[in-house]
C-alpha cells in the first residue's frame, strides 16, 4: 500500500511538471484534470472516499470543465498551438467614438 502511494506522488510531481512545461495550453490543462484526478485516487488508497469524491468531483471535473471553457472563450488554445502569442486571442477595445475598428493599427 505504501509504495502505490509512493509510485502514484512520483508520477503525480512528474504530470504536474510536464503540465508546467507544455507549450500548448489545452494539453496543459488536460495533463492538470489528470493529476487531480490521480489525487483523487491517492485520497481512496488512503481511505479517505468522502475526500476523493469531493476531488473527484471539484478538482477533476468542474476546474477542468471552466478552464477548458475560458480557453475556448478566448480562442487562446488556437493562437498558442499556431506560433502566435497568448495575446492573439484578445478581442479589439471599441475606438475612443464608440465604433469598432475594421483595420489598421489601433492605440
């Protein structure tokens, strides 16, 4: 028992690694719903299963859904996986008149 948990906390400081390094958001994120969701199965191992339904539930599924859904809102997972910067994603500011800008450069 003890080293499954030992085997599962090295993978777990290996994944959440690999997600601080990813250069793709969206993988990152991915890599970051996996690590809650083996934290979640280290809580069961531990017998704590109040604690890891929580995790599970929380950690796992509803973080990951939002941070899936703020990157999809801010188009930012297409403008890092294409070269771009994480600022491609942002939308235009309205011109100081109220219009919208069609082009060229805008202060």
């Amino acid at each position: 028992m003890v080293a499954m948990v030992i085997v599962v906390s090295v993978l777990l400081i290996g994944l959440a690694a690999g997600a601080i390094f990813m250069r793709s958001l969206g993988s990152a994120v991915i890599l970051l719903g996996t690590v809650s969701l083996l934290v979640s199965a280290t809580f069961l191992l531990l017998a704590a299963p109040d604690v890891a339904i929580t995790e599970a539930a929380i950690g796992s599924a509803l973080t990951t859904l939002v941070y899936v859904l703020v990157l999809k809102r801010t188009n930012s997972v297409d403008s890092i996986e294409d070269g771009g910067s994480p600022q491609a994603g942002k939308r235009s500011k309205p011109a100081r008149n109220g219009s919208w800008p069609t082009g060229g450069s805008h202060a």
